[in-house]
C-alpha cells in the first residue's frame, strides 16, 4: 500500500469514518451521519459482540424516535456495524471515539472525576493499528485537555504517523437525538488552529457537517475551548432546572404555583422558556458525570468557591428527589410499609429507554427502603434493566412487581406516582383508574403533566411539585 504524507492525507476527501463506540451516542450519529453523507462509507466497531448483535437486529439497542427508519436506510448501504475494531481503524480516515467516560468509582478523584480509561485504551489501539495519518476526533464527554493526552499517546506509539485530535462533543438531547443531529442548534470543531495541519484537520471534518449543516451554525475553536464548551453547557442547563426546583420548593410551602412564576419568567427575553419546568430532578449520563467533572477541575486548579458553586446544582437535584419521597410518604399517614404503590415511567425522561441517574430509581429505592410494595411500568424499558437498577442487598425483589399496562400498575394500589412525563399517562382513564384502587387514593404527580383539578373532583388526593399541598393529618 502507497504511504501518503501527512498533507495528502489531511487534504484528500473523506470517503471512509469508522466510530468506536456503539453506544448512544455512537450508533445514532453514525446512522445519522451515513443517512446525510451517502458517499462516505460509516463503519461503528464496538468490542461487545451484544451491542453489535442488537444494532444489526429489528430490536435497536437505543430507542430514540425516528431512529429506526434511519437504520433501516442506511444499514448495509454505507453503515456497517463490526466487531473488527483494528480493521476499521486501519481502512479509516476520520475516527470518531465515542466510548463512555463514567465518572471514578475510586482512586484520585472518586466520585467527581471522569474515569477515562476506555479514552486511553482506544487511543492506544489507534496507535497500534494506524497506517498512515489519521484524524481522530472525540466525540465522547471529556474534560478539558483530554485531546492532549490522546495526542501524546498517539504521538509516542504511532510508528512516524502524525495524527490531529479534534474535540466535536455531542449536545444530543435523548428522546429528541435524530432530531438534534439532523438540525443541530450548532456543531463545535475544536483543534489545533495555529497549526497548517490543525487547520486542515478542522476543514476536513467541517466539510463533512457541510453537506447538511449550515456554515453559520458550524463553529470553530480551540480544542480546550471545545471541550469546556460541552460541560459548561450542560451545567448551565442543570443550574436552570435546580433553581426552578428551588423555586418550586418555596412555591409549596407559601401557595405559589410554579408554574405561574415559571411562565412570567420565562417571558422576560433575556431568560427564555426552556428548561424552567418544575420537576422531581434531572437525570440522564451527563448532567450529574459533567458538573462533577466540573466539580474537580475547579478543585484541581484550586478554584474551591467555584466548586462549591457547580456542587450546589446536584445537592438542590438531589434534595428536590428526597422531598418528593418525604411527601408521599407524610401524605400516606408517614408509612407506606406494606402499602401498594405505582411507579408510572422508569426512564429518566420521556422518549428514551435510558436510566442512568433516573429520579424514579431513588424514588423506588426509598419507598422500597421503607417497606412499600412497588408495581412499576415503563413503556420502553424493559424488566431486566428494571431489575438491575434496583439491585441492591436491602432491597427484596419480591416485593416488586413491572407491570405490562398503566392500569395493571394501578390496581389495588394506595397511589400511583408519575416518575416520567411519557405522554400518554395523560390520556388514562382515571375514573377506571380511580375505581380499581384501594381509598383513600393518592396521585404524586412528579412532573407536573396532569390535570390535578380533573383529578381531584374525581376523588383523588393529589400532590404535585411545585404546588401548596394540602395540610396533612396525621391519624395516629
């Protein structure tokens, strides 16, 4: 095989990308890539023979809406799906890594600190199996300056090969992914722009989001500006749902409705709408693993009242989850042992099968704790992710029951509590609902998506966040 310089390579068109990594970022932005560029051949390798196994089957292992029509499009066409992992690396000449960087669950940094030992490991098997210049562009989560070492690994492992690193985060949001990577607010490209070959590399990828993107919502930076870009953004997200739940907190106890505050809130135009809908907290991979990566950056450069700050946003989401629990459980006269409750979603949102950090799991697990007999639906998660969320050795399987309908959920139940805002749990029947209950019967609505006056006047005794609860009475 002919070896090109470093120039040809970075100039020649890109006809062939392979991503590692096969989760949900991976998979869906190469479907979503080889959909938009029909001439670029999109291999996604993975070393888990079952993810591999899922994308080349009926049943995705990622459920976002519209993906499987774009799977189905372009799979065998110019997306392949390989367990061949040193093959694609060699056949390619742009590599997307896209494996998943948790936070530690030890050692320096624990519990702040991404754990990115599946960075190191791809970027040493590009090394290793790398002919000729390649660019190699991160599109997993990273802290600032991890194109660097990526870079340095490459540097002194790839046999004379001259590699770029490119930072291009990912701002999916689950439930919407293939919307937000068919029309992106915006996409980052950040590398080396005082190099010739950094500026190369930065064109080459940019003519690629060309094909579909328009050039004013392309934009290029720095690779460390790049990279602080995805977490400042995700923690400026956070900030606005904690405050609001925050708000929400205060709206309980004086007879605010926050969803009034909300509303004028959001109406002053240098705020805007989003995000400020009150709820029982956020979840999902990022939010938490980004603001904790924040977390211990601004330790490590000793920028404490920085870090106490970002610290703030996950405290405010984590009591906003025990105070949910706290009032369903005054509300059941301060025991749920024994009583039978309804957990209505499991997902963290709505959309999406995912339930990584979902509210409703440290909703189950608190009820659960205090002896309550759980019936939980989720219309896309499935009973084995179910389990393994709640897998723990104070916690008796036996006293949990997945349900296959919102109404089999219900039944005989004390409450039903919304932990998911799918939808459809707005269109129930509540008369039947009501009906099959035991009595008195409880809604905890978590987010905020029914019509509790309806409710009410059907029967129920509803609680909702963000809203003054009625007074409780305790019958000892």
């Amino acid at each position: 095989m002919k070896q090109v310089s470093v120039m040809e390579s970075l100039s020649s068109p890109v006809t062939r990308i392979c991503c590692i990594g096969a989760g949900y970022v991976g998979g869906p932005s190469s479907a979503v890539l080889a959909l938009k560029c029909p001439d670029i051949m999109v291999t996604v390798v993975d070393s888990d023979p079952a993810k591999i196994d899922a994308w080349l089957s009926t049943t995705l292992p990622v459920y976002e809406p519209g993906l499987d029509a774009v799977v189905n499009q372009v799979r065998g066409r110019n997306l392949v799906f390989s367990q061949d992992v040193a093959g694609a690396i060699h056949d390619s000449q742009m590599i997307f890594i896209s494996v998943n960087t948790p936070t530690k669950e030890f050692g320096l940094g624990e519990g702040r600190a991404a754990d990115l030992t599946n960075l190191e490991i791809v970027a040493r098997l590009i090394a290793k199996h790398a002919f000729g210049s390649k660019i190699v562009v991160e599109k997993s989560t990273v802290p600032v300056r991890s194109a660097q070492s990526i870079s340095k690994i490459l540097r002194e492992n790839s046999n004379g090969f001259r590699h770029q690193v490119l930072s291009n985060p990912e701002f999916l949001s689950e439930g919407n992914a293939v919307r937000d990577l068919t029309n992106p607010d915006r996409v980052l490209i950040g590398g080396d722009e005082d190099s010739e070959e950094g500026r190369l590399a930065i064109n080459a990828l940019r003519d690629v989001y060309l094909r579909w993107v328009s050039p004013d919502k392309i934009l290029t930076m720095s690779t460390w500006s790049s990279e602080l870009s995805k977490l400042a953004a995700n923690a400026f997200l956070a900030q606005r749902i904690s405050s609001i739940n925050a708000i929400g907190c205060i709206c309980e106890e004086t007879g605010a409705e926050v969803g009034q505050v909300a509303k004028a809130v959001g109406a002053d135009s240098r705020l805007g709408p989003s995000f400020l809908q009150a709820s029982l907290g956020f979840g999902g991979s990022c939010f938490q693993k980004d603001i904790l990566s924040l977390v211990y950056l601004s330790e490590s450069l000793g920028l404490n009242p920085i870090a106490s700050y970002f610290s703030a946003i996950l405290k405010m989401n984590d009591y906003t989850k025990s105070r949910f629990c706290q009032t369903i459980i005054e509300s059941l006269f301060n025991t749920v042992r024994g009583k039978r409750i309804a957990i209505l979603g499991f997902a963290f949102k709505a959309n999406t099968g995912d339930t990584r950090c979902s509210p409703a799991i440290h909703v189950a697990k608190t009820l659960l704790s205090d002896g309550a007999l759980l019936r939980i639906y989720d219309p896309k998660v499935s009973e084995a992710q179910m389990r393994r969320d709640l897998n723990h050795p104070s916690i008796s399987q036996d006293n949990i029951l997945f349900c296959d309908d919102e109404y089999e959920a219900c039944r005989g139940t004390h409450a039903f509590v919304v932990c998911t805002e799918w939808p459809q749990f707005r269109m129930l029947d509540f008369h039947r609902i009501y009906r099959s209950m035991d009595k008195p019967a409880y809604v905890f609505d978590g987010r905020r998506i029914l019509d509790i006056p309806s409710l009410t006047s059907i029967g129920f005794h509803c609680e909702a966040v963000g809203r003054r609860t009625t007074k409780i009475e305790h019958i000892m």
